[in-house]
C-alpha cells in the first residue's frame, strides 16, 4: 500500500485531505475520521486512470508530529464491466461479420445458397456488385471492432497500472 508523510498533524491532515478530495468531485463513501476515508472518484466514461470510476481508500496514523497517509485505489466494478461488455460484444459482433464476409464470398464464387446469400439475391439474380460490397462492409467492420477492442483493452491495462495517480496528486497537494 503505497503511502506519504505529511508535516500536518492527524486531525488537520484529515481535514485538508477531505477538502482537497471533495473539491475535486470525489463522493465520500464512508469516513471514520479522523482515520480513515473512503471516497469514489471519476467517471465511468473516464478513459485515463485520473478520470476512469474508481474507489480510494486512505488510511490516516500519526507518526510523531506528522501523519502518515496510506492509499490504495480500485477501479469500480461498473466501470470494468462495461469495459469487458463492450469487448464482448464487439468480438461477438467481430465474429458475425467474419462468417458473413466468408460466406458471401463462398457464395459470390461456388453460386451455392448459404445463410446469408439472401442479401444479395433479387427475384432469383445474384447481385454481385452488392455481394462486394456487403463484403467489403464486413471485413470494414471487423477490422474497426478489433481495433476497438485494443483500444479498450490498452485504456484497461493502463488505467489499471496508474491508478493511483489521483491519489497521490491529491496527497501533494496536501504539503
């Protein structure tokens, strides 16, 4: 659990910190002062690790005339679910145009019906400038969904290595 000394004494380390949290929108959780804090910060938009939903939890000691702030951040549950529901739903979304890419094409070139030969079939002809394009349109999507789920993958990696830049922003301001 990573920590700071403050030159502050406990009850005006904790004062100081919970002012500094609440003027920079974090929503107290619950607060046992003058020892401990627990405050929610960010938003479940939030793609970086100062501004993605999370929890703080801050534990106050005195250590001589000083204090002694210990912290640890979590990212909120919503915020993780969403972000792993949203890749699930762009691979499976992935998956789909794949098969219908491949299966356009089979049908484009063999002439055999398959599932999805009825979007480019009209009164009985085969329409193959619309065939090349549904095909196009899928390997499109599929190409931009999997860039999507690196995307979402890297801001969860990231926010989840750097989540406690916010709170030890908020601890240096506190000297």
């Amino acid at each position: 659990m990573p920590s700071r000394t403050v030159d502050l004494e406990l009850q005006q380390a904790y004062d100081k910190l919970k002012t500094n949290l609440t003027v920079k929108d974090c929503t107290v959780l619950s607060e046992n002062a003058p020892n401990q804090l627990l405050v929610r910060q960010g938003s479940l938009w939030g793609i970086f690790p100062k501004t993605a939903k999370k929890t703080i939890n801050l534990t106050l000691q005195v250590e001589g005339n000083k204090t002694k702030v210990a912290f640890s951040s979590k990212l909120a549950g919503d915020w993780k679910n969403i972000t792993l529901i949203g890749c699930v739903l762009a691979a499976v979304l992935v998956a789909v145009c794949v098969w219908m890419a491949l299966d356009l094409s089979a049908f484009l070139v063999d002439g055999n019906p398959s599932f999805w030969s009825w979007l480019v079939t009209a009164r009985d002809q085969v329409e193959f400038s619309a065939g090349e394009a549904f095909i196009n349109l899928a390997w499109g999507l599929t190409f931009f969904l999997s860039v999507i789920i690196a995307v979402e993958a890297a801001v969860f990696i990231y926010c989840r290595a750097k989540i406690e830049a916010f709170a030890e922003e908020a601890l240096s301001q506190l000297a």
